[in-house]
C-alpha cells in the first residue's frame, strides 16, 4: 500500500541539472589529460617513477575508454534494473497502531531490529559480534586467529580480552567492560528501545529511497544500486544512523537510476586519475575528494540528502514527545492538522 500525501515528504526532482553524460564524461579526458602533463614534467626529475606513472596512466586510459563507451548502455540498463528491484512495502492498520511490511523478509529483521520492534535471534548476533570483531582487528593490524570463523561465543570473548591490544577495540569498549553485563549484550543487544516515531520514520524514509532491501555487514557501510540494496552495520551508539546515510543514495537512485549511474562512474574515473597521480588507493582517493565536492554522488548524498532525511526523523521524534506531553497533560493526542508536508526540496 502506498502513504497518504500528508505522512511523507515527497522529493522534489528540481535539484539535478538536465542530463548531459557527454559533458560530464568529458571532464574525465580533461582530467586525464592534467595528469598526463603532471607525469610528463615528472620524466624530467625522476624518470624512473614516470615510467611507472605513464605504466599506470595507460592502464587508466583503457579503463576510461571501456567505461566511457559503455556508460550510456550501462545507463540504459540502470532504468531496467531500477523497475526490476521496486519492491512492495504494506502498510497494515490495526486498532490505532500501524506497522510496515516489507516483501523481503530480512529487510524486515533489519529494520524492525535497529528500531527497536524486534528482538534479535543469538545466532545472529553471533555473527554480528564476529564479523565487527575480525573489522575492528584488521584495522589496528591485530593478529586474526585462521579458525575465527568457528569461534564459539566463549572463544570469541576470551580472544576480544586477551589480545594485549584490545583497549583499542571500538575505542576502548571491550577495555571498560564489566563483567555485570554479558559482553554480546553490550555489544549487540538482543533488543533496543522501542520509539515509535523511530519506527514510522524509518519505514517512511525506506519508501522514499525506493523501497531497498537492507542487509547487515560488518565495517563499513555501503548502498549498491544492482539490486537496490543497503548494506548496513549496526552502531551501538545509534543504531539507525548507517541505515539514514545509505538511504541517501538509494533516494538519489529512486529519482534518476540513469543520472545516478553515469555520475558514478566519472566520480570513479576522476578519483582513478587522482589516485594514480597521489599514488594512494581510489578508495583513499574518494574520501579524501568526493564527501566535500559540490556535484559529487557522495556530496549530494551525504551533505545535502542525509541532514534532510535526519530533520525528518528529528521531527518525528519531536512531534511523539509533544504527543507524549499532551496525553499526559490533557488525556489526549494533539489534534492533527491536515495537509501536506513540506517537501524535501
């Protein structure tokens, strides 16, 4: 079932210039064409380095050659791919309480978990537990035990407390904790505090970035428009927080799956180029460059998109603090005005 106009923000499609992939992917050749003259000067002082350079700067010209010509078929595809991987959402009214379905079942785990709904099995805690565990030891280059897959809960625990670095682990958490709580109940517990304006905000933004599947993952937080799924982990400190920033994207993807894609991709080239000539990962590359750019996938997402849907989960939560007040006060709701709401410009 579709939401009523007056529940839920409708995105305005007026932020995004007319679609001109031509142009944007021209300014890869220029980018390209930058750092071929940087490699040249580069020949001049060390020509042992610019051998290497001009090596990686043919790899990226036939990279860019590749993608460019493939970008409008890819674009083609995105439109398909976006009417594919629609998925249906029911709202279900009962008695004065309303509660959200999604057709994919794990979807409907994630969400309901992270707002606090519904519990969550051991065994999948376990997991949760061991994927952000192994994460938290690569990044501070800890040794990993070869068998840590068939850890059990006890061995994991006594592996997280022995290893003499583990104060370092989620910023001294396992270091600090008691023994009064069982460490995976700090760490993932079997059910957070209800809200239900976290509940209703949350399904209303999974509409408004198109309804995408929600998986969990440890580490690092990602939206994949194949498939049109979010990838998210669960932060003890907030746990929707990943779910809002990946939301982002898919919002991005809902309006303009073809503008998105093609976007993506010269983002992607250009911090190629920028990596070859910095000499440091691409990934490295679109931290460092993208998250602050103006025109930018991640720019818009997360600097634009993401406050917009956070000031709609705020207002939610202020308007069931309001609500709690008056019932409390007056033995009743507040009287709902009727009307649509400001939309997400």
């Amino acid at each position: 079932m579709s939401f009523e106009k007056h529940q839920i923000p409708k995105i305005e499609k007026k932020r995004r210039p007319e679609i001109k992939p031509e142009k944007n992917l021209g300014v890869l050749e220029n980018k390209y064409h930058q750092v071929e003259q940087k490699v040249k000067k580069l020949e001049q002082k060390d020509p042992i380095k610019a051998e290497t350079a001009r090596s990686k700067l043919g790899s990226l010209k036939e990279w860019m050659t590749i993608s460019i010509s493939s970008a409008m078929t890819l674009a083609a595809l995105a439109e398909v791919n976006n009417l594919a991987t629609r998925y249906n959402v029911e709202k279900i009214k009962h008695d004065n309480e309303i509660t959200y379905k999604h057709q994919d079942p794990e979807t409907n785990r994630w969400l309901n978990y992270i707002t606090g709904r519904e519990s969550l099995p051991r065994e999948i805690r376990l997991e949760i537990f061991r994927g952000e565990i192994q994460q938290e030891l690569e990044a501070y280059h800890l040794n990993i035990p070869a068998n840590l897959q068939d850890l059990d809960y006890e061995s994991l625990k006594h592996l997280a407390f022995s290893n003499e670095q583990a104060n370092h682990i989620s910023g001294g958490f396992l270091a600090h904790t008691t023994k009064k709580k069982e460490l995976l109940d700090q760490y993932v517990p079997a059910r957070l505090p209800f809200n239900p304006a976290i509940y209703k905000s949350i399904w209303e933004i999974e509409e408004m970035a198109g309804n995408p599947k929600v998986r969990f993952t440890p580490g690092r937080a990602y939206y994949k428009p194949v498939g049109n799924t979010m990838n998210i982990s669960i932060l003890k400190e907030n746990p929707t927080q990943d779910f809002v920033a990946e939301a982002a994207h898919g919002v991005q993807w809902e309006k303009s799956p073809i503008f998105h894609d093609i976007l993506e991709i010269r983002d992607l080239l250009r911090s190629g180029a920028q990596a070859l000539y910095q000499q440091e990962k691409v990934r490295d590359a679109r931290d460092s460059h993208d998250y602050d750019t103006p025109g930018t996938i991640e720019y818009e997402a997360h600097q634009v998109i993401e406050p917009e849907l956070q000031q709609h989960l705020k207002a939610e939560i202020a308007k069931e603090k309001l609500a709690k007040q008056t019932i409390k006060k007056h033995g009743h709701r507040p009287i709902a005005k009727h009307g649509p709401s400001k939309p997400i410009s």
